[in-house]
C-alpha cells in the first residue's frame, strides 16, 4: 500500500515539474528553410543574374532608376575606385548621408571589396560624429556636400582643419589619425576632398576583375558591417555584424513580409542608416528582387503618399510615428492608393494606430517587427497567416533558428505570460561592440544569451509583446509601471496624436507619472481631460498626474523617440 501511495506521488512530482518546465518562458523555434553560407556580395551577384534588368532601386528626388544589373556594375566600379585611392580590404569606410542612391551603392561596394560599411546618422553634428570616426578607426568617409541645413563638408573642416591643405586621400589630423579619405557625392570640387563619380571613374577592368575574382576570398563571417546604436538611451555603440548575419536575417525578414510571393513595390520611409532600412529593407530586395522606391531623401509624409501613388507601391516600410503623419495627410489628401501591406519597426506601434493604419491606408494586412541594433535587425515578426490579433497586439512570432526566454532580476525564467527580460540566442547576436569588451560582456553572457533590456510577455504559441524598457519603468510608490500600457490606452483618444509616459521625481511617491502628448491641431488638453479619460480603462496608480504638450518628441533620425532627453527635460523644468 506504501509503495502504491508512494509512487502516485512520485508521478504527481514529475507530472508538476513536466507542467513547470513546459510553462516557463522559454522558446527555440528552428523554422523551415536552412540558414545559408553566403556573402552580401555574392547574394548581390545572385539578384544581379536572376532579375536582371528588373528595377532595384527608384529614387524620386534624385530622378533615378537603376536595375539589379546596373547596381551590380556600380557597385565593383566604385570597390575597384576605393582599391585605386588606397583603401584595403578591413578597412572602415563611413557612410554619412541620407537615402540617396550613392547610399545603396557604397553599402554594395563594401560587401564586393571586401570593406567594412559603418553607418553614421545624417543629424550627427561634428561634436558627435568625431569620437565616432575614432572609436571605429575609420579610414574614409562618404557623404554629400550639403542636404538642407547640414553642411557635411564644413563639419568635416571643423573636426579635421588640415583638410583643404592635404592632398586628398592623404588626410592628416590629430583629431581623426586613421581618417585619410573624404569623398563628396556632389558634383562640387573640394579641397583635399575626392568626387564620389571620379572614384568609380578611377578603376580599370583589370582592377574591376579583381573584385569580381576576390568574391572567393571573402569568408562569409567576416565582418561587413558596424551599425551605430540609435542612442536613445545615450552615446551610441557600434554592434559589429558579419556578411552571415546579414545574408540570413534579411532572408527571414523578407520572407515573413511576403517577398517571395510576388514582385513587390516598396515605398521606404525609413532610413537606410538604420538597420531597418540596411538589412531588412536592402537585404531584403537583394534576397527576393523587390523593388525599393525612395520618396524623399528624408521622410516626408507627403513624399511618400505620391510614391505610393505613382509607383503603386503593395508594401510600405516606416516607424509608428512616420504612419502617424501619413495617415493624418492622407485624411486630408484622400489619395486614391492600394498598398497591400504595411510594415512596422523601430519602436513600439499602439494596436490602436494598426487599425488607423488599415482602415486609412486602405491595408489588407499590417505588420509588426521588432528587434535591435545587436541582433542584426530583426528578433520577432508578424506571420504571412496572422489573424487581427497576432498581427495588432503582438510584435509577432519568433524568428527562424532563434530562442527566446524572459527571466527575473535573479536570471531565472519566468512562466509564460509573466513580463521580465528578453533574452535572445542565436545566430543574429553581434559579434559584439567593436573595441568595447567591457560593455559586450554586460550585453552577452560567455553562454551566448543577448540581454536586449526590453521588458517582454512570451506567450503560448511563441508570439511576445513589449511591455516596454526596463530602464523606463516607473515605480511609484513601490508599484511598478509599465508606460507602453497607458501609451496603447492615450494613444486611443480621438485628440491625440502621440503620446509618451515616463517617470519624474516626486518627494514622497518616489516617482509620478507624466503623460507628454503631441495633439491634433487646433485642440486643447488639460489634466483633467486625460485623468476622466483613463478613469475605468487602467487602475488608478497607473493614471498621469501630470501632463506636458509637446511640438515635437526628441527622436532619433531612424524615428525613436529619446526618452532619456524628456525626462531631463522635465526634471530641468521642475528645478
């Protein structure tokens, strides 16, 4: 009878634990297709022979089209240029601009000559971009002579004052040491500056041939690419990706957005710097023959409603803000357009603007992504198959050959549907922050798992949420908040356009919250109009007790929103 009771009890144990261990956030997802040993340069080569004269890029302020073939040839005249003015395989070579086709084809120049792409923001001013330059040893640099009120040339002068006195490719600074190359795409001659058309003027066919021959040489995990951080959280870091990385995540990213089941138009609102536009925009054409339009240099709402017209572009790519402004443009234009999908990244997008978004846009399907500079681009991503749910509320469905687990503050995994921190392992993960060993360990553990610093709910079925930073949490009063949950609540309010919640000290709550909105034109707003609003919608602590109106959020160039500077902001305010 013992010996019975005992085992009963023994299967009850194990049946719990099997419950536990099934229950815990944790996930590996290995998909179906192969992960494949290639080359950005090669992939390039690929498109150029199988879509051929099909358009790869239109870009509308520069009245340019150039097809697959085309950028093919750009692309190993301009790597054989670099070889002619000195540069080697290894070497950094900066891109600061916006969307303009010389973009495109420095990235692909890279990729075949063997270099190393670093992305620089277009807004950067001198003061930033200098210790960049240096903590990446960059030794040449691309970028216009002027785009609306940046002059780029003249910050260059500014940081390297021996510049119009050195002979070009000669650089000698103390400021910048390993900088030697400035190389302008305007038409513009400037001191001790290259022309980015003589460049690719400069190469033989016999060099031409040695960079279409190097393409064996080039080790697809090699590195090819360092993308800056958005910084907002602060100074950027430089996450270090390899040809692998990039060939792979633009792959299942461009799969998931249903490239493969037709030829489709995209309109790009995002920029390339960010890897959004790099890998699952560039990547992503050059996997499956999309075609890419560029509406404007920068983003402009109404740019990107006459692309979409003219171009009668299926997808569309932007951050949650940049949907925002087209559709309030496009309730007032009621353009006749009938994009299929819309792709959004780069932030949180509200379940409320995925509707706006469908409804005003006229979608079939919306999308979601999300993932980090150090996971190459893309961690979790809407299904072709999502039913209004998985594809509004979520940020998707695990990746291809990836794991996922949410942990408490002690590491420990947490159960499914309970909020803690994303952990990422697999093969997208940097290789880590280039010369900076000290914050590569704190962001990868010598088990490979990848700290991403969001707060995240993994359910079921292996789709997740954003709860939101764990640097943005509020704790008032002991209880903690999380803003992403009254955002999606605000964001829902007829009157307002965007909104923002963070923390600000408070003497005896530790913290209050502060809503900061940007509202519809011609509408005001007070405290007492958000707190009846919120009233029954979320608990009470939840509720702002205090609100600003903004202009404008602070944001990066790729669209973020830096919370860091509104909460100086309103902590300098409270002085």
């Amino acid at each position: 009878m013992w010996f019975i009771l005992k085992r009963k009890l023994y299967h009850r144990m194990v049946f719990q634990q099997a419950r536990l261990y099934t229950n815990r956030s944790y996930i590996h997802y290995p998909g179906k297709d192969l992960l494949r040993s290639l080359t950005v340069g090669k992939l390039l080569e690929q498109a150029a022979e199988t879509y051929k004269n099909r358009p790869a890029l239109i870009s509308k302020s520069q009245n340019q089209t150039l097809t697959f073939q085309e950028v093919l040839i750009q692309a190993d005249k301009l790597a054989a240029g670099f070889r002619s003015v000195g540069l080697h395989p290894g070497d950094r070579i900066g891109i600061w601009a916006p969307n303009l086709i010389e973009w495109y084809i420095t990235d692909m120049a890279c990729a075949r000559g063997g270099y190393i792409l670093v992305n620089f923001n277009p807004a950067f001013q001198p003061k930033e971009i200098r210790p960049l330059i240096n903590s990446v040893q960059l030794s040449a640099i691309v970028c216009p002579h002027k785009f609306k009120s940046q002059d780029y040339y003249k910050h260059l002068v500014e940081i390297c004052p021996e510049l119009p006195d050195c002979p070009r490719g000669k650089l000698q600074s103390k400021a910048t040491p390993t900088l030697k190359s400035v190389i302008i795409t305007s038409e513009e001659n400037l001191k001790g500056a290259f022309q980015y058309n003589e460049i690719a003027s400069l190469a033989s066919q016999s060099e031409i041939n040695k960079i279409q021959e190097y393409q064996q040489f080039i080790d697809p995990d090699q590195v090819c690419h360092m993308q800056f951080t958005s910084g907002t959280t602060g100074i950027p870091k430089a996450p270090v990706q390899s040809h692998f990385q990039r060939v792979n995540n633009s792959y299942f990213v461009g799969k998931r957005n249903e490239l493969d089941i037709k030829h489709h138009v995209i309109c790009v609102q995002v920029p390339f710097f960010h890897v959004f536009g790099t890998v699952a925009t560039i990547g992503g054409s050059l996997n499956f023959g999309t075609t890419l339009v560029l509406p404007a240099s920068s983003f402009n709402p109404d740019k990107s409603l006459d692309a979409i017209r003219d171009e009668k572009c299926s997808i569309i790519y932007g951050t949650p803000t940049m949907y925002v402004d087209v559709i309030n443009r496009q309730k007032m234009r009621n353009e006749n357009i009938n994009p299929e999908i819309a792709v959004s990244g780069g932030a949180p997008c509200s379940p409320h603007l995925f509707h706006q978004m469908k409804r005003v846009l006229k979608l079939k399907k919306v999308k979601s992504i999300y993932g980090l500079s150090e996971t190459t681009c893309v961690i979790f991503q809407s299904m072709s198959d999502d039913d209004e749910y998985h594809s509004t509320a979520t940020v998707g469905h695990i990746g291809d050959h990836l794991e996922a687990k949410v942990v408490d503050a002690e590491g420990k995994i947490v159960p499914k549907g309970t909020p803690g921190e994303l952990l990422i392992r697999g093969y997208l993960t940097t290789l880590g922050y280039y010369n900076n060993e000290e914050k590569t360990k704190e962001l990868m553990g010598p088990d490979g798992w990848l700290h991403t610093g969001d707060q995240f709910v993994l359910e079921d079925n292996g789709y997740g949420k954003i709860v939101g930073r764990l640097k943005d949490v509020i704790i008032r009063g002991g209880e903690n908040i999380f803003p992403k949950e009254i955002e999606d609540i605000l964001n829902t309010h007829p009157n307002i356009l965007e909104s923002q919640v963070v923390g600000v000290p408070h003497e005896r709550l530790g913290e209050e919250v502060c809503a900061v909105l940007r509202v519809k034109d011609k509408h005001s707003m007070n405290l007492h109009d958000i707190v009846s609003y919120c009233k029954g919608k979320i608990a009470q602590f939840k509720i702002p007790s205090r609100l600003e109106i903004v202009d404008m959020f602070p944001k990066t160039a790729s669209g973020k929103v830096q919370k860091f500077k509104i909460v100086h902001h309103l902590k300098n305010n409270n002085k």
